[in-house]
C-alpha cells in the first residue's frame, strides 16, 4: 500500500515546481537579500521567488524567505538550483532583433539607416524578470559565438536587457552608460530599475563590468 505524503512533502513537491529565479539590483535590496535565498553576481543578484498566480492576465510571485525554505526541508543549495532548473522550464529565454520588437509591439516597421547598429533584445518567453538569462554564461555564450563578436550588455529593466556587438561599439562604453543611466531615469520605474552600469561578455573573462 502506497504511504501517504505528510503536509510537509506536499507543500515541498508544490513549490518546488513553482520556484525560479529573477534578478535584481543588491545594493537597491539589501533588506529583501538578507531575509531570501539569493546568488551574488557582479553588483547584481539572484533571488529565488514562488510563483503564485501565472495565467494570461499576468504572474504574481513572492520572494522565498529563508525561515520558509526551512519549513520546505530543504538545503538553500537545493532549493537555488530547483530555482534555477524551474526558471528554464516555466520562463524559456527569449531572443529578438530590437528593431523586429519594436516592430511587433507597436505593429508598424521601422525604417532602419544604413549605419544602424544591429541590438538584440534579451528576455524570456512571458517578458517579464527576464533579465535572469544574461548572468548565464551558457545563454550569452551561445549569442556571442552566434554571432561571432564580443557583447556589450545594457540592463533595461528586470525584465530585458539590449546586447550589442562589442566590435561595432568598442570605444562608446561612456556613450552606453549614459544611456542607461537616462533610461533608468527617464523610463524605467523605479521598482523595475536593475543597474546603471554596462557589463561586457568574451570567452577569456565571461560577463565583467565593462570599465
């Protein structure tokens, strides 16, 4: 006869399919990473959250605290990696022509210059907290040798970040920092605000904070 779960090992096997991982800023949530589960990366970080509601109205989750993982069972380690694989599964990254996007959102197309620089938009599949996917070396890694360049990467929001290729920007870093500190000043809200600096992606260092 087949043994009957315990409420503790059906709340794990529930959230555990639930769980992934957004991205954020750490200094602009130092109160919310003490209490989480979270993974440095540069001057970002990944925090787990639960996903309570997904339908076609939209997604609401909450942040996973550490005094709920204990009541999970689980290692923090165990939990951040179930996060991490959950991620792929429910939110599959996304990866589009910016001029192809915009093109899609607003339903005219563009008139593109001769000298336009050719950016990419970065996200997943919902369009939301997709930034996650550019501390992936996996994920860049597999854009940069695509396309056969170097990347510079600008943070748009939790939601999307714009790559471009470094070798048509190599001496504008100056120019792409200003441009997302006026976005995040301009545009982005302030909760959705994720950094105001440009990272860069090659093979030797992987993803740094461009100088």
């Amino acid at each position: 006869m087949k043994a009957k779960m315990s409420e503790q090992e059906v709340l794990k096997k529930i959230v555990k399919k639930s769980l992934f991982v957004k991205l954020i800023n750490t200094e602009r949530n130092e109160a919310l990473i003490e209490k989480c589960i979270s993974k440095e990366f540069l001057d970002l970080s990944a925090v787990v959250r639960v996903v309570l509601k997904m339908d076609k109205e939209g997604m609401s989750s909450m942040a996973l605290s550490k005094k709920d993982a204990e009541n999970l069972g689980m290692t923090e380690e165990e939990i951040y990696a179930a996060a991490l694989a959950n991620t792929l599964r429910l939110f599959p990254p996304k990866l589009m022509n910016l001029g192809r996007y915009v093109e899609m959102s607003i339903g005219v197309k563009l008139p593109l210059g001769e000298d336009e620089v050719t950016t990419y938009i970065l996200t997943n599949q919902k369009e939301v907290d997709g930034a996650i996917y550019f501390m992936s070396p996996e994920v860049v890694g597999a854009i940069a040798e695509a396309l056969e360049d170097d990347l510079y990467i600008l943070p748009c929001s939790v939601n999307e970040v714009l790559l471009v290729r470094a070798s048509e920007l190599e001496d504008e870093v100056d120019e792409l920092k200003e441009m997302v500190r006026d976005a995040n000043e301009t545009v982005v809200a302030e909760k959705d605000i994720l950094s105001y600096n440009v990272y860069h992606y090659d093979k030797e260092h992987g993803i740094t904070i461009a100088a």
